[in-house]
C-alpha cells in the first residue's frame, strides 16, 4: 500500500540467549527472540482470556510487553505492534479496545498514532 510502513523481522545470535531458553525452545523458533511468560499469567489465562478471540488477545498482549523497555523514549505505532503480533492493524486496534473495555489493558498509554 502506499504510504505504508515496512516493517522487518530482526534476527538475533540465539547463542547469546539465557541458557535456561534455548534449552526449551529450538533455533528456528528462537531466530526472532523470544518474550518472557510469567508463569501465572500461564495459569490464569483461561480466566482471562475468553472468547472467540483467545490467540488474537494473547498476541496483542504479547506485542505489547515484546515492546516494552526501561527507559523507553517513544511510544510504538498500531503498525508496528500489529506487525510483531502478526495481525493487520484494524485487527489489531480492535482487539486494543476489546481488551481496554474488559479493563485488561489501559490502551491509550500504549500506542501512539
């Protein structure tokens, strides 16, 4: 589309990975990083994320927290999250509000535009 950002998949050395990572994951899957899980939200998750869109909810979820640093300067783009979570951005926006009017996420203070 015009006008539209590119975005890419950066690779990353899966040797300087934790040990205690690659250990539970192969290469392959691990080329791109990986985000970490805590383990109650593992335990939780069928409590809070219901509905059709389960795996959807999970992946913007994730996107987000993939995104996340100390100190971080700028807020990323709806594209650019929607890209990392694998989904087009008009999915990806409703899936923001969906999650905010379940009160799971404050979504304004995610995203810039």
């Amino acid at each position: 589309m015009e006008g539209e950002k590119s975005f890419y998949r950066q690779r990353v050395n899966t040797r300087r990975l934790p040990t205690a990572v690659v250990a539970k994951w192969s290469e392959p899957v691990l080329e791109e990083g990986f985000i970490p899980f805590p383990k109650k939200l593992l335990r939780c998750l069928p409590a809070v994320f219901t509905g059709p869109n389960v795996a959807e909810d999970l992946a913007v979820v994730l996107a987000v927290v993939d995104y996340k640093r100390p100190n971080l300067s700028r807020l990323p783009s709806l594209g650019y999250l929607a890209f990392l979570a694998g989904m087009e951005p008009e999915e990806f926006q409703t899936r923001l509000v969906d999650l905010e009017k379940r009160e799971l996420i404050i979504a304004n203070r995610l995203v810039y535009s």
